[in-house]
C-alpha cells in the first residue's frame, strides 16, 4: 500500500468527475499534480497541488478549482476532512480508522511492503568503486563502494533490474608502475637488497607478488629485458591485485557481477581492430570526430590541450564546453576515447540506463562523457554521475595517521577489522554522497542516540525482544507476522502508536523518492526516524504501563501492539538489508 500513491488516484478520479460534470475541460494534463506530506503536519497528512497547476488550463481561480475539487475529495473514503488553504493548496486529514490498514499491509506483504515496480523491469547497470589495481582500497574508496552498493540495492528493490559492474583500468601508466614496483619486490625476494625510487609503489602489500614470481618464475626475469618480463609481472601483479579488493570489498559484503577488462577494449588480435579503433571509425562517420586544433584555453589551463592538429571528437554538439581529444601526441588513445568504447559497449550489452560513481576529483569530466554517451548511443543512451565526496578518518576528532601496510594511506580493510562492517556501511552511507563526510572511529563504536548505526539496529533487537517476551507471556502466541494481520488493529490508538503507524506508511513513498533521486542516504535518515518512534514508545511505557507493548491481562491490545510491532521490525529490516547492514535479533 503506497498512500501517497493510492490518494493521487483517488485526487485523479476526482478530476475526472469535475470533467465529467464539465467543470474542467476532457484530458486536461494532470502529471504535475502531486499528493505530498503538508509542511506542516498540524494541516492535515495529505496535500495536493491539483488546483494550483491545474487553474490556469480549467479557466477558473486557483482558490475556486481547489472548492470545487475538495468537495469531491471529501466523498473518498478514510477522509476525515478537506480544506482549502491560501491561495489554493488542498489539505487532507485521513480517519483514524485508515492507519490499521496500514500495518494489516505491511503484515500481509512482509519483506515486499514498500517494494516498488516503478523501474518497471528495465535493465540498469551500475558501475562503481573500479579503483585502479595498484593496491589495496583505501578508505576513499570504501565510501564510494558502499554508496554504489547500497544503490544499486535500493534500484532493485524500486523495480529495476540491475547489474552490478567493476571497470578493471588494467591497461595505461599506472599498471607499469605497478609492475615495475613488483619486479623491484621479486628482486628483494631473491635476496637482493633493494631502493624504491620515488614514483613507484612504496607499500609492502607487493612483497607477496614478488614471491609468488619467483616461485613461478625462479631467477629466469633476471636475464629478460623489461620489454619482456614487463607483461608477465603485469599480467600477475595485476591479477593477486583484483584478488586483494576482491577480498577487501567481500568484507564490505560488496560483490560485483561483471568486472570488465580495459585491456580488452585496446586488444588487436590476429591484426583486427580494436574496439577503441571501430568506435572512432564510427564516430567519425558520422561526422562527431575529426582531426583540428583546440582553441588556447581561457582562464586556467586545460590538461588535455596541446597546440597541435589532433584527433578530437565533437562533444560541444552535445553541451560539452569544448571539444575532446582522442588520440595522444605518441599515437596512443586517451583515457577518454577508452571510456566512450567502454560506455559503448554497455550499451550494446542492453544498458540504455547507466550510472557511474566517481571519486570526487572527477567532477569536471561529467559533461564530456554524458555527451559522449549521448553521442555514442545515438541518444539511446543515458549516464547518470554520482560524485563521492572526500572522507576524512578521524579518531576522537583527531586525523588518523596513515597506514604502515599501505604507505601512502589508511586501507578499508583495517577500517572494517576495527569497527566492524555493519558500522562503515551505515556511516558511509548516513550523510548525502555529494558532501564531505567526517568518520570518526571511535564514535562508530559508542552505544548511544549519536551513533546512527547502533540507534537502528537497536531498535530492531529491541522490536525483537518485545516479541520473544510475549512468547514467555503467552505461550500460544504465532510465529509468523502474517497471523497478526487478524489482530483488531483499531485499538492502536493512543498518538504514539498512530505516529508510528504514518511512519509506516511513508515508507513506500520515501523508497521511489531515494531511488528517483539516486540518494540512498534518504532510507538511513527514514530509518533513524523510524527507530526514534519506536524507542519513544517504549519509553512512554515505562512511565505509563497502559501503553506497554505487553500487558499480560489485555490479550487483544497486547495482540495489536505486536502486529505494531513486528510492522516496524519488518521495515528496519527491509531497509537496513538495502544498505547492506544486518537487522540484528539481539544486542549485547
């Protein structure tokens, strides 16, 4: 049951009828029509825009629409009262007797309440972390693969079907920095006493890769030139790399369905093309590549610009600044040209729909690659970008020094030993993507109202607990949340009890938001609301044992304030599961 939903049909019918009665003329527009939470809650639980966006097209006053519109409302069903305020904004009090149904929903549906077919089954293919594989992933990092992976949960869970995708960049610079920095480590580990110069990997995470070369390779590389022991430590390095962020995001409970190569993309087998290469001839047939000169860049310099004819693609025709170049002085492709054949060919793998999550030092390269899907697909396609803010790793306030395994940085693995999963994903994930977020170590661990994670998942436990001591109270009590759904729900009367139950029914809504809004962040703060409620509750009572969840000489308010209850245990559940956090049945 999606309230906000089922009374945007029921504001619909209502407009039909006025246009039945000839108040408003056939097929009026009606898709900027909402139904909405009031700002203020004192005006009632529903408002509709309906005769604000509607006056104009039906010739009348917005306030005189709004009069004429309400009276029909005031005929539906659990509506208690309809009133016009200001100029014409439409406020609806649902009755009491609406909120029951609520929970019966949510008892019947289970882990579906709240499940949304609004991605109606399309394919949508997420790509995140894909942190280059010179090392281990650093906290940076575990930001966005937390956020990646928790959307990618929340699209499902609205109705796409999503594929999860790792970009493996194994071709370039920097994987022969990382072979080179391991081949100094198989050379230490025959013996050799050795010096990392700067600009390569000073971390001892490769001291491993060096001995499993000599063990496959004995002293053989020694006597080979780097032209042809550079490819065998690449090929290895690069492989017990991708084993270790295999590892480090499977701590995370992170695990992709697809890693794709970036070598593949370059590859010319037999004397075929290249991927990279049929793009551009592509492209260029078409016109959106050619060989010019970029104008000198105003303001600061643009790294990518050189005074020389060049290989560039059109990207200004698709609301780029500027266009881009394909091709290096030394004849090999950009970065950029590779990630358009990349994107390309997620496409022609079936992903019209693609969202990319980027590190924070990726912002300007947002333009450029929209307008190169836009270009690639024909406009078929589109790219949605993500932007990761930077993390900063505290303890007691205080930065925490770097890594002494990694070198240069704090790993995510000893952020994951430390404070454990569940307390990184949800912290991760507890403050919007687009922001800085400072995560302090030690707050992460505290057992109070400040720490998010532990307020959740407390009140999941405790909502547990309740349940377990009703067994001891009533022996005969149903296991299954399904047979509470019979209870009489309308003895949930008291405010604290109705205020859980509008909660409730604000999660279904509260799901497409996030999810139309790429914002996991939404279902940890809905989460965190939802706890507050429940605590609340039993703290009232406390103070007032007739609002106990358990009273042992009222079977049938015990009865309804279980199905209370388990509705709220089921749904803390329901979105820590799409965070990838565990709903824990007891804490200690």
């Amino acid at each position: 049951m999606n309230l906000y939903a089922l009374f945007a049909d029921h504001v619909r019918a209502a407009l039909d009828a006025l246009a039945a009665d000839g108040v408003l003329p056939g097929g009026i527009d009606a898709r900027r029509v909402v139904v909405e939470p009031p700002r203020d809650a004192s005006h009632g639980d529903l408002a509709t825009n309906a005769a604000m966006v509607l006056a104009k097209e039906a010739g009348l006053k917005p306030r005189e629409l709004a009069d004429k519109l309400a009276d029909k409302l005031r005929a539906v069903k659990d509506v208690e009262r309809v009133d016009v305020a200001g100029p014409g904004f439409i406020n609806i009090a649902l009755a009491p007797a609406f909120w029951p149904r609520v929970i019966e929903a949510v008892l019947i549906q289970g882990d579906d309440f709240g499940r949304s077919g609004m991605g109606g089954a399309q394919a949508m293919n997420v790509e995140y972390v894909s942190a280059n594989p010179t090392g281990p992933m650093h906290v940076g990092h575990c930001r966005g693969a937390v956020f990646g992976d928790a959307l990618a949960n929340l699209l499902a869970f609205a109705g796409w079907a999503v594929t999860r995708e790792y970009y493996i960049n194994d071709a370039g610079v920097q994987v022969d920095v990382l072979a080179r920095s391991a081949f100094l480590r198989y050379r230490e580990a025959l013996g050799e006493a050795i010096t990392i110069p700067e600009g390569l990997y000073p971390g001892d995470y490769l001291v491993p890769v060096g001995r499993d070369l000599v063990v496959k390779y004995g002293r053989t590389l020694l006597d080979k030139s780097e032209e042809d022991w550079l490819p065998l430590v690449r090929k290895i390095a690069i492989d017990e790399m991708m084993e270790m962020i295999r590892s480090d995001l499977a701590a995370l409970n992170i695990r992709h369905g697809v890693f794709f190569s970036e070598r593949t993309l370059h590859a010319r087998e037999g004397g075929n093309s290249s991927t990279i290469d049929r793009l551009l001839e592509d492209l260029r047939a078409r016109d959106l590549v050619y060989d010019g000169r970029l104008p000198p860049p105003k303001g600061a310099p643009v790294e990518d610009w050189e005074d020389r004819e060049q290989t560039l693609f059109r990207a200004t025709e698709y609301g780029d600044d500027v266009d881009r170049p394909l091709v290096k002085s030394d004849g090999t492709y950009t970065y950029f040209a590779a990630d358009i054949a990349y994107h390309k060919d997620k496409f022609d793998r079936g992903f019209k729909q693609m969202i990319d999550v980027w590190g924070a030092d990726h912002g300007g390269y947002i333009k450029r690659m929209q307008a190169a899907v836009k270009a690639a697909t024909g406009g078929e396609g589109s790219l949605d970008v993500e932007i990761c803010q930077l993390v900063r790793l505290l303890r007691n306030g205080e930065p925490v020094k770097m890594s002494k395994r990694a070198g240069t940085f704090v790993t995510l693995r000893e952020v994951v030993d430390e404070v454990g999963r569940d307390a990184v994903r949800f912290m991760m994930i507890h403050r919007k993507n687009d922001a800085v977020l400072d995560f302090d170590l030690a707050k992460v661990m505290e057992q109070s109202r400040e720490n998010p994670v532990f307020y959740v998942q407390y009140a999941h436990a405790r909502a547990r607990s309740i349940l377990r001591n009703a067994r001891e109270a009533f022996a005969d009590l149903p296991s299954d949340p399904a047979a509470f759904a019979s209870a009489e729900l309308s003895r949930l009367d008291d405010e604290g009890e109705v205020a859980l139950a509008k909660l409730i029914a604000a999660w279904p809504r509260l799901i497409e938001q996030a999810a139309s809004a790429r914002e996991p962040h939404r279902v940890a703060f809905y989460l965190y609301d939802l706890a507050s409620a429940l605590h609340a509750q039993w703290n009232r009572g406390k103070d007032a044992p007739h609002l106990r969840f358990i009273i042992e000489d009222d079977r049938k308010s015990t009865y309804a304030r279980l199905a209370l209850v388990h509705a709220v245990a089921l749904i803390i559940a329901s979105g820590l599961a799409i965070l990838g956090v565990d709903a824990p049945e007891e804490m200690r």
